[in-house]
C-alpha cells in the first residue's frame, strides 16, 4: 500500500501575537513544520502535501523540497475542510496519514506504530492517556472496546468527561474511503466548520473497525498556539537531546541547561557544562570538554580537546588535544593541528594553527598559515584586507612573532624566524633572521604634559 501524507499548515496562530505564519515559529531553530516534514520523509511516503493559508509566500521561501505537493486552503473551514483540499490528488491504491505542522515533537517510531496498527483496517487513530484531559475530545468505545466516535469537551456528559483517553487529531486513513467520508462531511455547527473528527463517527456507524496506538510521551503530539506553549516544546524537545546525549557517552552538569539546534555526534567522556549552545552539524570526539557559556556551530573537535568558557567556534576543525580560550573566537575556515593552543580574545578566520604553535592572547589571524611549534606573542595582527582584497600571511616552523606586531600581508616568515615586538613586517623575513621594524625611540628630557584648558 502507497503512503501519503498531508500535512496541514493553514493556521495563522493569532494567539502568537506574530506576523510569521505560525508553523514558521522553531523549536531548536527549525519551524515546526520543518520538523514534522522530516518525520514525514522517514516513512518513504510517495507524496507529502503540505496544505497552506495564512502566509503563503513565507512559508515556500523557508520551506523546500522536490518531495512537497503545496495545496491551497485559501478560506480556513476547519480540519476536514483542510483535508478536503487535497481530494483531487488522491488514489484509490493509498493510505493517507494526517500530520499537524505545528505538532513538531511527533517521531517516526511512533508513525510507525499506528500505521503497523492499522494496516489492516480503513482508519487508524493516534490516542493518548492523560491524568487530566481536560479540553481535550474523548474517545468513545464500546463494550467491546471497538472505538465509536469523538466527543469534545463542551458537548461532553459527565461520565465521558470522566475518560481519560483523548484524541490526537493524527489519523490514517484509506484513500478510497476518505474520500467518501470528506465528501460527506457537514459544517452544520456552531463554527459552521468542517470536522476531520466527524469521520471517526461515520466510520463507526459503517462497521469500520478503527485501530488505534499511542505515542510513547504526550509531549510528541503537542502543538504550540501560544508563546508559553512553544517554549515547553522547546524544552521537552531539548530533553529528549540532553537524554540521547547522555547515552552515547556524554555528562552533562545540568541537562536543563543545554541546548542544541542541530546534529550533536559526541564520543565517550565528553563533558559539558552549562549553557553550551550546538548548532548545525558538531562532531566532539572522545575525552572533549566544553566549559560554560560556549557557542559551537557546524565544527569537528577531537579528541582531548578542551573548549574554555565564553568561547564561539562556527565552521572549524580541531584536532586532538587542542585548548581554546576562554573567550576565544573561531570563525570559519579556522583549523587547529594537534596541540595547538589559542587563547583569551583571540580570533582566527580561514586560518590554520600548527601542531603545538599557540596564539595565547589578544590576537587576530587572518587568512594565515602557522607552521608546527610557532608562538605568536600577544597583540598580533595579520593584517590580511587591503580595503579591497585579501591576501595571506605565512609563518614557518618555531617562528616567534613578538607581541603587539602587524604582519602585512602578503608576507612570509620563514622558520624560527624571530619578530621583535611592536614590529610592523611589511617584507619576507628568512629563516632564522631577526626583524625588528619600528621607529627610533626618543626620551625627552624636561617634557611638560598638556595642561586641562580653562573652560
């Protein structure tokens, strides 16, 4: 049996107080649709429609794939009525699973379960229990425990009240009968809307057996329609990373304070403290440790590596055994061999550090190449952009730059070289040769400081 998908993301989430459609909004930087849309490529669907409203042209601008079927809803009559939209585009040989762009937590495995479930009937549901339900419709079953319908809260008795398990709203089901049930759906309500749920009921009344499975957390099938809402699924979605994290080997000080908003691959005996933010693809080989406060974005770092406080390291590579600030920048293109060692406020940008070279302070290498074992004194510059273009500065094996000097590029210095401090380099310097390139120093005798003017 062909699976399609459809997922609706019509809302317009007035509750959010926000001009960007509310399946926009992220949990761990990726709209919520974005990430049921990922669950949805997981099960190999042969079509994935995405049914929009409410900002429309934002959304296609952030969501992309050869893989989405966009579908209008260009009134927004309720669910069945969203479903509705995609009539056209059914076939008889498929099933149809419906998603919830703004229910960003849901897995695969759970899909799965439902869809192994009712495989073998015309409608599956996805249910879940809840100590307290409230607001939520409740499943009606029979003596038999067969399912009946869907009740909401506000048209409930007080002994469906009292049951504790409740829809989801995600459903499977064949498309040769949901086209049926949609084409009979009625909006004779008090919102004069099309109810996805009603379908339940007509199923029943037909001897349709409805399957039913659960989702392993309710946090899978919660949707955001407020702020408040969106920053518990932010956390319960954090958790669920902090929980992974923890089982491939890595500690955490304090799991409620850890973020990640992208890949995070960690080896054993990483340590993390608190606040780090991961973002992109971050690789951390065995033994690493990132103190607090740090921001890793798209980077590799090996193993035995230390990252100190307050550091931000976007698309690099570090090797084994390297030590990062604390407050140390490394922006993209910068690579550190092993051993090598950058320290407080230096920055590093399309620049390699040599296996054991250090950079210890106050530094900004650009477009620079460090040989093995060179130092590179406090206050360093490579100054690298003439205004115009770039150009690149190369140090040899065992060079010693000395602290506060410019290396103009294009410069070379060769192998232990030797800078003297306060030098500006302007031309190659061999190896094994002293540079010193700074004015004459003058003491003057008997100088008088500016005297405050009267005002």
């Amino acid at each position: 049996m062909k699976l399609r998908v459809v997922i609706l993301a019509a809302g317009k989430g007035t509750r959010m107080r926000s001009n960007l459609p509310k399946v926009l909004h992220t949990v761990a930087n990726k709209p919520m649709v974005e990430h049921v849309i990922d669950c949805a490529r997981q099960l190999n669907p042969t079509a994935i429609d995405l049914v929009y409203g409410h900002g429309g042209e934002a959304l296609k601008e952030r969501i992309t794939g050869d893989d989405l079927n966009w579908v209008e809803q260009a009134e927004q009559l309720g669910t069945g009525h969203a479903v509705q939209q995609v009539l056209p585009l059914l076939q008889d040989d498929e099933k149809v699973l419906v998603l919830y762009g703004d229910v960003p937590l849901l897995t695969s495995q759970t899909v799965h379960r439902l869809l192994t479930a009712s495989q073998d009937t015309d409608l599956g549901l996805l249910t879940m229990y809840l100590t307290n339900p409230t607001g939520y419709g409740r499943i009606i079953r029979d003596n038999d425990e067969l399912i009946q319908g869907i009740v909401e809260q506000k048209d409930a008795s007080l002994d469906q009240l009292r049951i504790d398990e409740v829809n989801t709203g995600i459903m499977v089901a064949s498309a040769s009968r949901m086209k049926v049930w949609l084409n009979d759906l009625s909006n004779d309500n008090a919102q004069q809307e099309y109810y996805l749920t009603d379908i339940v009921a007509m199923a029943a009344e037909q001897g349709v057996e409805i399957a039913s499975s659960q989702p392993e957390q309710t946090t899978e099938v919660e949707g955001a329609n407020n702020r408040q809402q969106l920053a518990a699924l932010e956390r319960a979605y954090q958790w669920r990373i902090a929980e992974q994290v923890m089982t491939d080997g890595a500690t955490l000080m304090d799991p409620a304070r850890f973020d990640c908003r992208g890949q995070l691959s960690v080896g054993q005996d990483v340590v993390i403290d608190i606040n780090a933010v991961f973002d992109g693809n971050v690789i951390l080989g065995n033994g690493v440790v990132i103190e607090p406060n740090c921001v890793i974005k798209d980077s590799v770092i090996g193993d035995g590596t230390v990252i100190r406080a307050n550091s931000h390291i976007e698309g690099a590579k570090l090797a084994a055994n390297c030590k990062v600030g604390p407050f140390a920048r490394l922006r993209p293109g910068a690579e550190l061999a092993d051993e090598a060692q950058v320290g407080n406020f230096v920055e590093m940008k399309k620049s390699r550090l040599g296996k054991g070279s250090k950079a210890s302070h106050l530094t900004y290498l650009g477009d620079t190449r460090v040989g093995e074992y060179a130092n590179i004194g406090a206050g360093t510059i490579t100054c690298n952009y003439d205004g115009v273009n770039k150009a690149v500065t190369e140090i040899g094996n065992g060079a010693f730059i000395g602290s506060n000097s410019s290396l103009v590029a294009p410069v070379k210095i060769g192998d232990k070289a030797t800078i003297g401090a306060g030098s500006v380099i302007t031309r190659e310097v061999a190896d094994q040769e002293l540079a010193v390139a700074r004015g004459k120093q003058r003491n003057i005798s008997g100088w008088q400081r500016p005297q405050k003017k009267g005002s």
